[in-house]
C-alpha cells in the first residue's frame, strides 16, 4: 500500500490550509524569535481544500433519531462552505491544528475561526 498515492480528505466545515510562513523579522531588520511569533492571534495562508459544509438535518424528519436520518440520506445535506480552494484565509491561530502529511505542514481551521477570505476576481463567481 505503500505505493498507492494518498489524498487527504477534509471533513465536516474543516478547510486544508498551507501556511504563510511567518515574518521573521521585522520592518527594521530585526529578527523575532519562534516565541514572539507564536504570540500573534491570527495566520494566514492560502485554501487548498475544502469539506463539504456543516450537515444539516432535513426538515421534515427533524422528529427521527439522528441516527436513522443518516441511514435513509447517506449523500446527506450540508450548509455550504465560503471558502473555496484558492483563496487567502486569514484565520484565528489558536483554533488551528498544525498536521504533518508527506513531509508537508499544514492547517486544518474550522470555517469558523476563518476572519476574511481574499478571492481573485476572476475565481468569483457570486
């Protein structure tokens, strides 16, 4: 299995972000350390993908167990996710979970904790 490539999945209203590096150092030259960057509230970085929303219960069978609701409807219905792949998030830094995969550092944030999304024009079609 080792051979086969493996795709990470996002989950519920989770976006895969790839992290800005941080600003080393400041607009006068000097270097900041590790400590005084991990002190900043919010990172940014760019989407690189997205789950499919927030599940969302069907009106007419909100008198079911959640459980059985899943078992009729396996495609489910999911309030759907703002961000969307390319975009810049800037995000709360304390609501992010840093994961390794492949070598690779990322982000998984809850769409929650998202501040601002920047979107091209072109990639906008709202």
């Amino acid at each position: 299995m080792d051979g086969i490539p493996k795709k990470l999945i996002v989950v519920g209203d989770r976006v895969l972000i790839a992290p800005e590096e941080g600003e080393e150092r400041t607009r006068v030259g000097l270097y900041l350390p590790q400590t005084a960057l991990d002190a900043l509230a919010v990172q940014g970085g760019r989407v690189l993908a997205t789950g499919p929303g927030t599940p969302v219960a069907e009106p007419a069978s909100l008198d079911d167990e959640p459980w059985k609701i899943g078992a009729r409807d396996s495609a489910g219905r999911f309030v759907p996710m703002q961000a969307r792949i390319g975009d810049y998030a800037l995000f709360f830094r304390k609501a992010a979970v840093e994961i390794t995969f492949e070598g690779k550092k990322y982000l998984v944030v809850p769409q929650a904790a998202i501040l601002i999304l920047v979107r091209h024009p072109e990639t906008d079609d709202e």
